[in-house]
C-alpha cells in the first residue's frame, strides 16, 4: 500500500523547469546566433540567477531540497549499490546527478560571462579580462557545452529507464510536488525534522541571486569602472 506525501517545494520545482526551459533557449538562440545572440547572453543571466537562488536554496530550503539530504557521499553511493539505500528524495546516483549538473552549468555561465564572438556579442564581463584570455574561456564555453549535453541526455535517460523500468514517474512529483511511496518505506525514513520552507528565506534567496545578476550585468561596472583594451590604446600616446 503507498501513501502521498508532499517531497518538492514550489519554488524547488520553479527552478527545475526554469532551469530546463532557459537552458534549451540558450542552445537554440546560439545556434541561429545573428540578432539572437544577445538573448543568448540574457539568458546566461537568467540561468545565472537560477543557479545561485538554488545554490542558497540548498542550504536554506526545505528538507528535500537541501543538499545535506542527498549529498551523494561514498557510503550513500555504496548503499544504494548493494541496495540499503533507504529514501524518499535524490537517491545518491540522482544526487551525484544533480551536482554534475549545477558544477557544469556554472562553468558554463561563468565561462560566458567573459566570452565574445569576435562580430557583435561580449560577455558582460569581457572589459576585465584581456582579449586573449577571453578568447580561450569563449573555447572553454564551447568545449564545456558538449559535457552538457551529454549530461542532460543522461538525465532523460534515466527518466525514461526509471518509468520503463521500475515504473517509477520522476516528472509527475516534479510537477506537483507530491509523490507515491509504501507506507512501510515512510515509515522507516520519518523524521520530526522536516522543514518547510518560509517566505523570508525565499525573499532573501531572490535578493541574493537578483544581486548577483545585477553586479554581473552591469552594477560592478558602474561601481568600479574598467576600461576596455581598445579604450586603453585609443587613450595611450601615439609613438614617432
């Protein structure tokens, strides 16, 4: 017999397919680039702000959502592969899933920030690097996409094997918050520690994450103004 319960915080799941439709929009507004690049670059923002709300969020959000539940540590990971694994949340392969994840969107956002295409984009950060140094971190955030994607595949991949295989749906509690578990397994991973979540914790999450984008996007230019390499030659004495 199962019972419901509630596993998935809203803003946990406003995240979670934020996170999925930004990331597809990116990757399509770079491959037909042209005017669309700078979307492009307004969404490495906007998933940015995503990454960092989740950040905090792991820390500071309900139970299910904090990283000290599903962190996948070496003996989670040797449980679950003997099968003594007992959960309700990330299981420790989904966990380890979901850092890769997180690790290589940042990279990739944080390569971003300072990449340029040699015609009409630059990162928002391009003015504190030189161009050489941006030019290898524009190849970074190319090379870096391909682990991506190779990520996300894995992740539909599992999808799919846990609904065909252990006729487990992954997507329906990621969309209600709510999922189906036996009674019997509640029961051992119950606690009287669960913690939902309060709007004060989610209105500091936003500040932090909307800070940082403002800071990136422009506010540490305004605070400390940096000029480019082609104002710094323009503004150095010609030679005789």
């Amino acid at each position: 017999m199962k019972i419901t319960i509630h596993i998935w915080d809203l803003p946990h799941r406003l995240f979670h397919w934020l996170l999925a439709a930004s990331v597809t929009a990116s990757y399509i507004t770079a491959k037909i680039g042209g005017a669309l690049i700078d979307w492009h670059g307004r969404l490495g923002l906007f998933i940015l702000g995503l990454l960092v709300f989740r950040i905090v969020w792991g820390f500071i959000g309900s139970t299910h959502s904090r990283f000290v539940t599903f962190f996948p540590t070496f003996s989670r990971l040797v449980a679950y592969l003997k099968g003594r694994w007992q959960g309700i949340g990330h299981n420790p392969l989904g966990g380890l899933s979901v850092i890769a994840l997180l690790a290589t969107l940042a990279v990739q956002v944080g390569t971003g920030l300072f990449a340029n295409d040699d015609i009409a984009f630059e990162g928002p950060l391009f003015d504190f690097v030189d161009k050489s140094f941006s030019d290898q971190l524009t190849g970074w955030h190319n090379t870096v996409f391909d682990f991506l994607l190779a990520l996300v595949v894995l992740h539909l991949v599992a999808i799919i094997f846990y609904r065909g295989v252990k006729k487990t749906n992954l997507v329906v509690p990621m969309l209600t918050g709510k999922k189906k578990i036996p009674i019997a397994l509640a029961e051992a991973v119950a606690t009287d520690h669960d913690k939902g979540f309060g709007p004060l914790r989610l209105i500091l999450s936003l500040i932090i994450s909307s800070t940082v984008v403002w800071g990136v996007s422009g506010g540490i230019s305004q605070l400390y103004p940096v000029q480019s390499q082609q104002q710094i030659a323009q503004a150095a004495p010609s030679s005789f």
